[in-house]
C-alpha cells in the first residue's frame, strides 16, 4: 500500500501515529496569569545533552487561546515550562489530563494528582511522576499547517523519584515501566529491555 497524505489513505483510522510509535509522553506543565495547566503531548523528546534539551509539539487549537493549546498559550508568556515523565501507575490519571477545559482550570484537583512547586522555575510539577524536567523555553517554531507549533527548552533543573532510582540507573519498571504512547487509542508501557554495545 502507498498514499500520499493529501489524498487520504482509504483505511477507516490514520495510520501515521501507529507508525511512528511508541513515543514518549511529555506531561507538560505550565503556569499563566489563569493559572496552573497539565496536559500529555506525545510528540516529544529529548534533543541534547550538553546542555541538556528536550521539545514537545502542540497540533490543534482551543477557542479560549486563540490559535493554540493552553500550554503553549502559557509557556509563551511565561517563558518556563516543566516536563512530567509518567511511569505505567500513572496512565489514568494522565489521560484524564487530556480532557479540553477551559482556560484556567487546573487539571491538577480534577483528576487527584498533587503538584508541587518546582526549584528553579516559577512552575508546579506532578508530585509522584517518575521523573520530572524542569525547562526554560528557547524558542517556540510555528510548524507547517494550521495551529501546530514546536516547543524548545534548556532543562535546568531534574527530579528522580526515588523508586524509580534502581542500581544507579534511572528505571520506573516497578512503577510500570516507561509509559508511551502507540496509535489510535493505544498506549503501552516498556518493562523489557536489553543491551547493546556500539561499535567502536
């Protein structure tokens, strides 16, 4: 089979999110003059290490936030933003965090999560994800089509939780596994790993 995107691909659900997966989540939190946001992204990742950077995508818009989502709304005004990364014990309450509220709730009480707030940002964090990246943004780039724009940020500051610290490695297979996102409605999490040398 081949199509091109313009045309449509003919099968009853896109398949593009199901090819390019698992992707890890980022539970993006933010703080505006409305308030507190949190809300999952799964186009995201890590992009450098020194220093270290990470980047989140956001498609679509909210009526309430002309031309975009509250969390991109949020970072370009306040210029921070912190990445949640959720273990396997945490898929429900993260997909709850998708819901589209107005601008202004905070999803953080709705769905029983507990925040606190961050170290070197003026942000909240979600208490018991496994790990947390705390961020200045560096830029945000429009991207082609409407209402789609990438997030770039310098992590400045990382929270481990400690359950999730196991033999000096960073590993949430206790808590779950590393939760990540498939197509369609699917998510998985990631508990079996192996090894590899590189080449010299």
């Amino acid at each position: 089979m081949f199509y091109r995107p313009e045309s449509g691909h003919g099968l009853p659900h896109n398949p593009f999110n199901a090819i390019v997966a698992p992707r890890p989540i980022g539970w993006i939190s933010t703080r505006g003059t409305l308030g507190d946001n949190l809300a999952p992204y799964s186009f995201f990742n890590a992009v450098a290490y020194v220093p270290p950077q990470v980047m989140f995508a956001s498609t679509g818009a909210k009526p309430d936030r002309r031309g975009t989502k509250d969390s991109v709304a949020q970072i370009i005004e306040s210029g921070v933003f912190c990445v949640n990364i959720a273990s396997g014990d945490m898929a429900v309450p993260l997909n709850e965090t998708s819901a589209p509220l107005p601008a202004g709730t905070s999803e953080y009480g709705l769905v029983g999560l507990e925040a606190t707030q961050c170290e070197t940002i003026d942000c909240a964090r979600v208490v018991n994800a496994a790990a947390s990246l705390e961020c200045r943004m560096t830029q945000v780039l429009p991207l082609a089509g409407k209402a789609n724009f990438a997030v770039f940020g310098v992590v400045t500051g990382v929270h481990l939780r400690d359950d999730c610290i196991r033999d000096g490695r960073f590993d949430p297979r206790e808590a779950g596994g590393w939760l990540a996102r498939l197509g369609y409605r699917d998510f998985t999490t990631v508990t079996d790993l192996f090894e590899m040398e590189r080449p010299e």
